[in-house]
C-alpha cells in the first residue's frame, strides 16, 4: 500500500507547471514502482475515458476488457532505478 508521505513527496517535486496529466503519470509511476499490483491496476483503471471504453464494447482485437484488468492486476512492480 502507498503511503500517504510518498504520494504527497511525489507529487511535490513536481515542477509548478505540472498539470493534472503529469500528476497523473507521477501517481502511476509511484504505484509501478513502490505500491502493490492492485495498486497499479486501480490507478491505471482511474485514468481510462468513456473514449477508451468504447473500444472495449466494439473490439478491433479480441480482447475482453476482464482479461486487461487481470493481466494489470498480476504485473509485478518495475525495477527502481539506479
């Protein structure tokens, strides 16, 4: 689980110019790197948009939106870099 402490660190070494994408991209990268799988996967599934949805209801591919969620839900944590 992400504390509180590292949510609020990542976030202010954000430059003041920082918009609500890169906050965003700054929570994503927290919960990939220090917070659990189910972590990662509830952020990841905050930042899909009624647009991306659609996709799911009328596929290109065959993939199920169940299948998405369970293969974010079972990614490991990236390296931390040096």
């Amino acid at each position: 689980m992400l504390t509180k402490h590292a949510v609020l660190q990542s976030i202010q070494e954000l430059p003041d110019t920082a918009n609500w994408a890169d906050m965003t991209e700054a929570l994503l990268r927290l919960a990939a790197n220090e917070g659990d799988p189910s972590d990662f996967a509830r952020f990841y599934r905050q930042q899909l948009t009624a647009e991306n949805m659609m996709e799911y209801l009328e596929p290109k591919f065959d993939v199920e939106l169940i299948d998405v969620i369970r293969e974010l839900e079972g990614r490991h944590p990236a390296p931390t870099p040096i």
